[in-house]
C-alpha cells in the first residue's frame, strides 16, 4: 500500500498524470492540496468582490454619483408636485366664497324643491358609491386591527407561567 488506501506501484501512478502537464510528477495528495489552495484562493477573492460591492451598495455618496441623473429627475418632480400644491391651495382658497355660494345656493334650491328631505344627503349619492365607501371602510378598520393586533404581539412578551420549580422554593 502506498499510503492512499490503494496497493500499486510509482509507475502506475505517474502514468496517470502524463497527459497533465501540471499535475506532471505530482502524487494524489499534493494534487488535492493544490486544488484546494486554487479554489481556496478564488473563494477569497469572490468574497473580498461581494465586501466591495456591499461597500458600494451602501455608500450614499457612491450611489448618488451614480443615479444622480434620476435623483435630479426625481427632485424635479418633487419640485413641480409641490408647486402644484401650493398653487391649488392658493386658488381654492381665493375662490372659497365663490365655491361657498355656489353651495349655498344649491341647498336652497333643494330645500325648495324637497322640504321632507332637508337633512338628508345620502339620497343623492348613487347606491354603488354608498355600498364601495363602506366596504373600503369595513377594508380599512379590519387591515388595521389586524396591524394592531400583530404590533402588540411583536412588542409585549407573552406571559408565561411561573415554573414548578420556583413555586416550590
């Protein structure tokens, strides 16, 4: 036996090794000590490129460098949603005494034309918009319960009972 578990002789293992021209001269066991230094090594050097990319990937200043065409875009339309906004809000509230008898001068004529139906409004919107309201209403309510529910579970500890062994004590 020569030491790998294989009877034989020198010859025939180097026979084997002729048509490799690095494994060439080499026994089994330095042929696996070279392949594991070589995998080894490109197992290293994998994870120092994912240590890299992870750097990058969370480096704020790289990733602005990068996408700064989108963050610049994106801004833009910040910018222009905002503007939007303000100038709405600045329009509604200059035509809010319009907008008020305009209102007004509806629920007079309504009066006018339905004295039995003076506080009710709910005649006037259609059945289906009545019934989607409330169920995205009932939606709504249940999704948050349900997120309540779990929160607490998350951030109160269960009880647990007292174990025999202290009780004894």
């Amino acid at each position: 036996m020569n030491g790998n578990g294989r009877g034989g002789n020198e010859l025939a293992e180097r026979q084997r090794h002729v048509d490799h021209r690095i494994t060439k001269g080499m026994d089994d066991r330095k042929q696996v000590e070279q392949t594991a230094d070589r995998i080894r090594d490109e197992l290293l050097l994998t994870l120092e490129e994912l240590d890299r990319r992870r750097g990058r990937i969370l480096d704020v200043r790289y990733q602005a460098k990068q996408h700064s065409g989108a963050l610049v875009a994106a801004g833009a339309v910040a910018m222009v949603l905002v503007g939007a906004g303000v100038g709405l809000a600045i329009y509604r509230s200059r035509h809010r005494a319009e907008v008020l008898r305009k209102k007004r001068r509806k629920a007079l004529q309504r009066a006018w034309e339905h004295p039995d139906q003076l506080a009710s409004s709910a005649d006037q919107r259609p059945v289906g918009a009545e019934l989607g309201r409330k169920l995205v209403l009932i939606f709504a309510t249940t999704l948050a319960t349900a997120v309540a529910k779990n929160s607490v579970k998350t951030l109160v500890p269960a009880r647990q009972a007292p174990s025999p062994a202290l009780s004894e004590q």
